[in-house]
C-alpha cells in the first residue's frame, strides 16, 4: 500500500475559489481515476491557506498507471487550464508515504 499526501498552498484570500474550481472541473474527473480519497481537507490551523488530499494506492505502479491514465483524461486537462489562469495555487508538495511495519490499515476499517 502507498499513500499520496499532497499538499496545496493557495494565495491568501483564494482557497475558497481554488476549492470551488476543483469542485466544478476536477473532482468528478480526479475520483473517476484514483478512486475515492482517503482525505481530502482544508488547513484549520497553521497554513490556514493550504489544502491537503490523501490518495491511496496498491503500489507505485499502480499510482503511475492512474495518474497516467488521469493526465491523458481531456475533462483533466481542462480543469488545469482552469487551475493556471485562475493562478491561485503558489505551492504543491507531494509526499509518498508507506506503512509502517506494525501498522495494519485494515484493522482501522474493520472497528
């Protein structure tokens, strides 16, 4: 399992309308590739001008093949478009992150 934590620094006053436009251009598209995210949130403290989201994956290869796949998409590519004129966003950081050894994700759901 990896999980693709990303997060989206926006400038200050523009994360209402960087959410709104991902709503309306790339949320439908996005989840229609990589599946349901695990989160997908809005900064309440520290950054409050940041969005994370958490995707999860079967392994590398499946990230690749799905993002792969999400790129090609033309409704994606229209929802970049968007993206850059509205030119909101000032950062992006994308952090893999597998589990730890002890850690069952699994057991998680199962409670």
């Amino acid at each position: 399992m990896l999980y693709d934590v990303r997060t989206y620094r926006c400038q200050p006053g523009t994360i209402a309308a960087q959410l709104k436009l991902y709503k309306e251009h790339g949320w439908d598209v996005q989840r229609k590739h990589l599946g349901e995210p695990l989160v997908y949130g809005q900064v309440e403290t520290g950054d409050v001008n940041s969005y994370i989201h958490i995707w999860v994956y079967e392994s590398a290869a499946d990230r690749e093949n799905r993002r792969k796949n999400m790129v090609a998409d033309p409704l994606w590519q229209v929802f970049l478009k968007h993206s850059a004129a509205a030119g909101n966003l000032i950062l992006q950081t994308n952090t893999l992150v597998k589990p730890a050894p002890f850690f069952d994700p699994e057991a998680r759901s199962a409670k």
